[in-house]
C-alpha cells in the first residue's frame, strides 16, 4: 500500500498552507483530532517528519518544504485532468453571465443574434451581481460574464463595450418629477434608495466619489436587490432611485424616470470578461457580437 495518495497529499497540502491545525481542519470541514493523526500516520508510513510542532507553532521540516511544491503540482495536474475529461463529456455549451446591475433588455439583442449563429452550441444564462460572476469566471463555472464597470476582474481579460449613465426613477406625483432634467442638488433632502457595497463593491466606490464631490449626502434607502420589487416602492412613494439608463424599459404605473445632470459621471460601464488562458471556442464570435451590438 503507497503512503501517499490524493487524500493524504490534501491533507498535508492544507496544513503546509496554514501552518495551523486548527484552520486547516476549518478549512478541510473537519474536526483536528483526526487531522493529526492522519498527518501522524502520513509520517510514519513515509518514515519522515514533515513539520516541527512546538509551543511557537507549526513549521515545515526539510523533507516536509521538499514534498510541498511536489505534491501541489500532483494535485494540480489531478483537478486539470478532471476538468478536461468533465468538459469533453459535457455537451457543448455557452455558459454566459449577465450583471444584475443593468436592465435585462439591454443583452436581449446581443442573445438572439448569439444563439442564431452558436449552431450546436447551447447557450446557458446566469444573472447576478458582477463579483460573483468574476468569481464563477475565475472558478471555471461561467466561460465568460458581462460585466458591470468598474469590478475587481483579477487576471480575467476584459474587453470595455458600452457605458450606461445613470438616471433618476421617481414618483409619477412627485414635484420633481415636473422638470424634464434633474441634479443631485434637485434630491439631497429626499430619501433615495441605493444599493449596499457588498454586491459591487468598487462601483460602489466609484459613486461615493462623485456623490462626495457633489456634496451629496441624502437619506439613504436600502435597495430590494429584484428591481420590479425596487419600482414598486419608488411607485408607492416610499423613495426614489438611482439607476442604470437601460431601467427605463421596465415600465411601471407611478413611477417617471428623468435624466441626470451628473448621470454621465455616475455611469456603469458594461465589459466582456473571460480566462485568456482557457478561451471557449465560441469566444471570438461572442466578442464580435458584443462589440456590434453593445458597444457605442
């Protein structure tokens, strides 16, 4: 029986990382008792110490420092071959995000002219905040994502296409809503809903320093995340709302939308987003589509 196996070597992969039982086991889903004496066994099957344990910690040894870049590599080639065997078993397929931060509509002509020319190639549709969809990029799970701009993208390559300048959704009844254009100014005593950072955290930024800038600094709403639930409340009175010009399709009894004077500093930018390194097949002709139909 081999000492070594893909158990073990993650094992000792996840302590050698840490250089704490306690949080490898965190991280392992499991208690450390039997983390230990897994890696206790390990060592002994191997007849070599791989860490120092002592009252400063943990630390690897030299046969332990020796065995680490190995063993990555082992499991490294191992999830590669996994995923290549798992994609050419699957049936050929387009997997696309969509960010939740602009309306649906805007991809709509993009989608059809994409699924006309994919042939045998199906497409699959997920909508969500751009962080997450970096991350199912970045994770393998999505091909590529339409992303709202500026996000964090990492080592994802991006391709810039469209900006969407933001605009104001307010009560049909309200006093304001008798101009044709407004300004931050117009709204600093109103409340006005807005999103938490945590779902696009540096388009987030991005607008505190416009509205900073501004002196803008109203009561602030927290936003439903469904925006149809969003309109209901801007109709109800409840507030008004800051959003993406392409909102201005989802029609709704009660509510107007005007432009913003500051609207074009406070745009979202759309942007193409994929794994250079891991490139789809239908990736060139994805491009070409976004740019003749999202780029201006």
């Amino acid at each position: 029986m081999r000492a070594l196996d893909t158990h073990a070597l993650t094992l000792f992969c996840a302590v050698a990382r840490c250089l704490n039982f306690r949080q490898a086991a965190e991280q392992l889903h499991m208690t450390q008792p039997p983390l230990s004496r897994a890696i206790k066994t390990l060592e002994e099957n191997l007849g070599a110490r791989l860490f120092e344990r002592n009252t400063q910690g943990v630390a690897l040894t030299q046969a332990g420092r020796t065995l680490l870049p190995q063993a990555l590599h082992i499991l490294d080639l191992l999830e590669t071959a996994q995923t290549s065997l798992q994609r050419d078993a699957a049936p050929a397929r387009l997997r696309l995000g969509l960010t939740s931060s602009v309306a649906a509509g805007l991809f709509r002509p993009l989608l059809a002219a994409l699924e006309a020319q994919l042939g045998n190639v199906r497409l699959e549709l997920t909508a969500a905040p751009s962080p997450r969809l970096v991350a199912s990029v970045r994770k393998g799970q999505l091909d590529a994502a339409l992303l709202a701009l500026p996000s964090a993208t990492f080592e994802l390559a991006v391709q810039p296409l469209a900006r969407q300048p933001m605009m104001l959704a307010l009560p049909a009844g309200h006093r304001l809503a008798k101009k044709r254009k407004l300004s931050l100014s117009d709204i600093a005593q109103e409340s006005v809903y807005w999103f938490e950072r945590a779902r696009q955290p540096a388009f987030f930024d991005h607008c505190q320093q416009v509205f900073r800038r501004h002196g803008f600094a109203p009561a602030f709403l927290r936003e439903a995340p469904d925006h149809h639930v969003l309109l209901g409340d801007v109709a109800a009175g409840k507030g008004m709302a800051l959003l993406a010009d392409s909102f201005r399709a989802l029609r709704l009894a009660g509510v107007a939308y005007r432009p913003l004077l500051e609207g074009e500093e406070l745009a979202a930018g759309i942007g193409l987003a994929w794994r250079e390194e891991h490139g789809h097949a239908a990736l060139p002709l994805l491009r070409r589509l976004a740019q003749e139909h999202l780029q201006k």
